[in-house]
C-alpha cells in the first residue's frame, strides 16, 4: 500500500473515532438530563409522601393514636428535612411506620388513605426509574473507550437511591376491594 493510501485510512479511523466520540458525549448528557428529571419527579413523590404522612398524624391522631402519630409525624419531618446522606435511612424509616399502620383506619377520609398509598406506588415507580437511568449513565461511563477517553470524567457520577418501598398495607393500599372498571 502506498502512504496516500495509509493517509486515507487513518483519516478515516479518525473521523469514525470522532464520531462515536461525539455520539457518546450526546448520549451521555441525554442520560445526565434523565438522571436529573428523574431525582426531580423522585424528589416531589418522597416530598409529598412526607407531606401525607405529616398530615395524617396532624389532622387524624385519634385514628392514628396519640404514640404512633407522634412517631409518624416525627419520622415524616425527618424525611423532609434530611441531606442525601442520611435520606435513605429517613425515607426506610417512613415506609416502616406507613406499612404499619392498620389496613383501616376509622375516621380518617377513605380519599386522604387513598392518597397516600397511591403517593407510596408513585415513589416506587420514581424510585425505579431514577435507578434505570442512574444504572444506564454508569453503564456508559464505565466502558472501555469512555473511560480511556475520560468522558464526562470531571462530573459526579450519580448514585442509586435504595429504599424499601415494599406497598403492602400503605394504609391498606387505598385500592383493596376497589373494583376497576
């Protein structure tokens, strides 16, 4: 092979670097995009989750009794209040008093119980789309040629966010004996 030959090869090697190169660092902020619209969506389920359970142990503490509206309305203030260090173990220790609460509470509106099992599925379901997309950035990132190249090197890798958000008995799961249409 001659060197013009050699040239165009390495022009070509090149430029189909290049493009995966810029083709990755597309998708690598479409994923930091999701990461951070999905930590977003993640963020106002747990917050008005909290917010439901603070209501719950404010306005109906007869239904609740006196102890576990206290506790209930503890651990909720704590789960809105906490940095991402300790959220975790916050956001554990307010699924723990949801699910113990009874299936039915007497005097508490059936829609305020509703509500908030159905907040408690919409965590669920944030939390595992906030975890995809965590899972899919560190998937990319920890390749071969990203890490050679060092893409996105310089910005945080995101974290998993892992909560028991198990629903059964959420103050009976708002929708036991709720018939479809």
């Amino acid at each position: 092979m001659s060197a013009e030959e050699w040239i165009w090869i390495a022009l070509v090697v090149v430029l189909v670097l290049l493009a995966w190169t810029t083709w990755t660092l597309v998708r690598l902020r479409r994923l930091e995009g999701r990461v951070a619209q999905a930590r977003t969506t993640l963020e106002s389920q747990l917050q008005r989750r909290a917010g439901l359970a603070e209501e719950l142990a404010g306005r109906y503490p007869d239904a609740l009794g006196e102890d576990r509206a206290r506790r209930l309305a503890r651990v909720a203030a704590e789960a809105r209040s906490t940095e991402l260090g300790d959220r975790e173990a916050a956001e554990n220790a307010l699924g723990r008093e949801l699910r113990e609460l009874p299936a039915d509470l007497p005097g508490v509106p059936r829609a305020v119980q509703t509500d908030l099992a159905g907040t408690s599925t919409r965590v669920a379901l944030a939390r595992r789309f906030y975890n995809d997309a965590v899972r899919d950035t560190q998937a990319l990132r920890y390749r071969r040629f990203p890490r050679l190249l060092r893409l996105h090197a310089g910005r945080p890798l995101p974290r998993f966010f892992d909560i028991d958000d198990r629903m059964e008995s959420v103050v009976g799961a708002g929708h036991r004996g709720a018939r479809r249409p």
